[in-house]
C-alpha cells in the first residue's frame, strides 16, 4: 500500500464513499446521492468545489466527456480503509487491535451472523499461526 495516500476528510470520504460504491459518475449524480443519505439540498457547487479539490489533491481523476466532467476514485477503499484503520489504532487504541475489537463489540449490538464471522476469521488466523 502506498504509504503517501492521503488521509481525507469527512466530506471527501462521503464522495468517495459514493464514487466506490457507483464507479465513475458525474458531479450531478455525486450530488444528488449525498442530498438523498443527508435528506437535505446539498449545494451543487459546493459538491462540484469539493470535487475538484480532490481531483487536486489526487484523491479522484478527471475525464472530459464532452460537455460534462466524469469522476473517478484514485485511490483504492481497501487502501483508505487500512490507512485510516492504521491511524485510529495508534492514536486511539495504542495500537491494541484487541482493544479497538472489544470496544466496537461493546458499543455496538452484533448480529449472530457477524459474531460467526468474527469468530471463524479467528479460527482462520489461529490456524495460520501453526
């Protein structure tokens, strides 16, 4: 993983969170995605600022489609996931993964599923340490 991955912001995650999900899109449909999960009008040029912003800062890519401007991640979810997973370990949690897991597991109500698939990965990691 790139280590100089930049960390981004809330609202950066937000459009990313929507371009991981819908692939390339435009700043109309980034836009009207976020006004939907936030049930409120969100600004088209504030959208389209934030947008470009990121493309400056390498977080997306740029390609003109004739009149309109498509959108892309350039950074990979997995890679900003563990980036920031990284990060919040350390300055939170000391770098105890078993305390960040005991917290989220604490805080948080768990379906058996989940608790079936926490439970097998351990099985899975144990195993790899013989």
């Amino acid at each position: 993983m790139n280590k100089n991955i930049i960390k981004p912001t809330e609202s950066e995650l937000k459009i990313l969170k929507v371009i991981w999900e819908k692939g390339p899109v435009t700043v109309k449909a980034v836009n009207e995605e976020l006004s939907f999960e936030s049930e409120k009008e969100v600004g088209y040029t504030t959208t389209l600022k934030l947008m470009q912003i990121m493309a400056e800062k390498g977080l997306l890519t740029r390609l003109k489609n004739g009149r309109m401007h498509i959108y892309d991640s350039a950074i990979q979810q997995k890679d900003t996931q563990k980036l920031m997973l990284d990060k919040l370990l350390q300055n939170l949690y000391s770098g105890s993964a078993s305390n960040l897991v005991m917290q989220a597991l604490g805080n948080h109500k768990t379906s058996k599923d989940e608790l079936d698939k926490i439970k097998n990965y351990i099985k899975k990691l144990e195993e790899e340490e013989k």
